[in-house]
C-alpha cells in the first residue's frame, strides 16, 4: 500500500515538473516570437472630449489632470522602438481622444521620417481641426496612416444618450471631410465602426446609407465590454446595451506580448486595453528603455500571474477582450 502510494506520489510530480517545463518552453517561444512589440501603443493626451456611458473615462473624469506629452519625450520613445526594429506605431490611449491633442499635428509630421512605416488611432471625431487635416493632406509614401472612427447612436437622440455629447451632426459633417481626405491621399485609410444597440432598427439602416453615399466604409459590431467588471453596474442601467461574453481564462493574454502602452506620464502597460486603475504597469520609459521593460523580470512576473486565478490581474480576470495565447 506504501509503495502504491509513492508511486502515484512519484507519479503526480513527474506531471506537475513536466507541465512545468512545458509552460516554460511554450513561455520562451512566446517571447521569441514577440522580441518587440507588434504594435506600441503611445498616449499622447489624457484628455477626451466625450462623456460616453460605456466608457471609465467619465466616471474619474473630475480627478484627471489634463496632460499632453511633450514632443521632445515622444520623439524619444518612437526612437527608441525604432531602434529595435519597431515600425508599427497606435497612439489610440485607453481613455482618451487622439484628436484632443494639441501637438498631434507635430507627431505626426515627426513621424512621417522617423523609420515608423504605420500609424493607426481610433478617435470619436469630434474634433477634427483645419490643422490636422492640412498635416494628412500631406503624408507622402513614407508612413501610412490608419484612422477608425468608433462611437455609438444612429441618430442624435441615441448619439447624445450614449456618447454624453451634443455633437451628432458635428460629426457627421466631419466624417465628410475625413472621408474627402483618404479619397485625395493613397497614404490615409479610414472607416467607421460602431456598436449596435436593442432598438436600432431604422435608425441604423438610414446611417449606413448615409456612410455609403459619402464613400465611406463602415462595420457594426454588436456588444459592450464591461472594462474589467468597472463598468458592470454602469451598463446595466442602459438595457439597450448587450454586453460581450467573457471566455475562460487560460494562461497569458495574447495581447499582453503583442500591443503595450506607453501612458503620457510615461507609464509602460501590458496591455492597450482596458486597464484604466493602472494594474498592468510594468516600468516607466523615463527610467528605463523600453527594451529593458519588454525583456525585463517585472513584464514576465505580470504574465505568470495570468496561471493562476488568485493572482490573475483583476482587470484582466474580468476582460471581456481576453484572447489565450495557447
């Protein structure tokens, strides 16, 4: 009976010190694969122009004090990402509007020879100045830039009630003119995405041929994310908005290898998604290179965390944009 119970012992150690090795073994091909970022994610501005329901930014907006990273410091982290073979760039930050920034312009022009091949940002439009649009007139062939339009309401009664601002046929004026500028420039591509909501009926219908006569490409997701469990209570007041499905939790998030962010203060995240309580920092660009954050122990202890339900990242836990790497 001893030795029956050492052998199965014996037996359950061999399994744990082989599973062991192979989520380490799995862990470095990860890591291989993604020796730099896919895609960094850059904050130029911590400012939004929108109160949107299903969003955090609204609910902490009183204690954010406005910030805009200056040019000098964004130079520096795009050099840097260049300088390790990096070409794909986002400054779409968590909460905020890229088009709210001031020195957006200036980025962009940095930009266009400083080795980033591509530029993508998801932007609600509202503020869309003569001044940006002179700088996308004219990118010529060295960087390309992708820009995504993203809010929800068909209509101005549901525009209003989801994004927490008057500024319906303001964008719609705008999306004239952004469409105008990818039509006259083979460097800009845009299009529009939006949520749908119960009810949308004719509303919907009646936008999408508005986007269609004006030329410009659209899609219409259906669900909202609960930003980690933040927004749980929040979008269940508003029964129209059907909510994601969360999937099981099986070892690190994909995104966590491929898409960090680099917050205006500096901050470098995990992950560009929806860590708006700053639970995935793992270093800070004004003290560290960002190849030393990427290849460092804090960025690996972050995702052994997601092995284990105790010590999964709360926001994480909760993601309903969770992809497994496995």
């Amino acid at each position: 009976m001893k030795n029956t119970i050492v052998i199965l012992r014996n037996k359950k150690i061999k399994t744990l010190v082989k599973r062991f090795l192979l989520k380490s073994l799995f862990l470095k091909k990860v890591e291989k694969k993604y020796k730099i970022p896919e895609t960094l994610y850059i904050e130029g501005t911590n400012l939004c122009n929108a109160k949107c329901v299903f969003c955090y930014y609204p609910i902490i907006a009183d204690q954010i004090v406005t910030k805009h990273m200056t040019l000098d410091k964004f130079k520096n982290i795009v050099k840097q990402f260049v300088d390790i073979g990096g070409e794909s760039l986002s400054i779409t930050p968590t909460m905020s509007d890229p088009l709210a920034d001031p020195l957006l312009s200036e980025r962009i022009e940095y930009l266009k020879n400083s080795g980033i091949q591509s530029l993508s940002f998801y932007t609600n439009l509202i503020s869309f100045k003569q001044k940006i649009r002179n700088t996308l007139a004219d990118l010529g062939n060295t960087l390309k830039i992708r820009i995504n339009v993203s809010f929800t309401g068909f209509d101005q009664e549901s525009y209003n009630k989801f994004m927490g601002v008057d500024k319906f046929d303001f964008v719609k004026k705008n999306l004239i003119k952004l469409s105008e500028s990818s039509n006259n420039n083979k460097s800009l591509t845009s299009s529009v995405t939006m949520r749908d909501y119960d009810g949308s009926g004719d509303a919907k219908l009646s936008f999408l041929r508005y986007l269609k006569d004006i030329g410009m490409a659209s899609k219409v997701e259906y669900g909202f994310d609960t930003w980690g469990g933040l927004l749980e209570d929040n979008i269940s007041k508003f029964d129209q908005l059907p909510v994601k499905e969360r999937i099981d939790r099986i070892g690190p998030c994909k995104v966590s290898f491929a898409k960090p962010l680099i917050t205006v203060n500096g901050d470098f995240k995990l992950c560009d998604c929806r860590d708006a309580l700053d639970e995935l920092v793992v270093g800070n660009v004004f003290e560290q290179t960002i190849e030393k954050i990427w290849h460092g122990d804090d960025i690996r202890n972050m995702r052994n965390r997601f092995y284990s339900d105790k010590t999964m990242p709360n926001v994480c836990s909760k993601c309903e944009y969770y992809q497994s790497i496995y």
